[in-house]
C-alpha cells in the first residue's frame, strides 16, 4: 500500500529588507560597553573596521560609516 507523499507547504513571502542607510536602521544599532568590540573616539570602527569613530551632538560615539552607537554618561 503506497501513498503519495503529502505535499509541502511553501512558507510565507518576508517582505524585501531595508536599505542598510535607512536611518531607522541606524537608530537600532547600539553597542554597548559591556560586549567585547567597544567605540573608542578617533580609531577606526571594530564592527566595519572602515569608519572613524566620533562623536556626535549628544555625546554619543557613532561609526561614521556603519552608524555604530555607543551611547554614555557624563557627570
């Protein structure tokens, strides 16, 4: 007695990804001082290794390349 195998259901189609530049996509990218790869201001960025790291107008360490977030306190 043979049957025919079942037929297999495809899964549904994922919407096509965002542009790497979308600035919402920037905003996500946080890292922070506790994970191994650290922003360090003027030295290249450890996660592209092709951006300078610098600061931004909150204080922030940002890639200049990838976007990159470390945020920080100042006292």
């Amino acid at each position: 007695m043979s049957s025919e195998p079942e037929p297999v259901e495809k899964p549904a189609a994922q919407p096509p990804a965002q542009s790497q530049n979308a600035p919402s996509e920037k905003a996500l990218r946080v890292c922070g001082p506790s994970g191994t790869l650290a922003l360090r201001y003027g030295l290249p960025c450890p996660f592209c290794l092709v951006g300078r790291v610098d600061y931004d107008s909150q204080l922030n360490l940002v890639c200049s390349k990838c976007g990159k977030t470390q945020t920080g306190v100042f006292t």
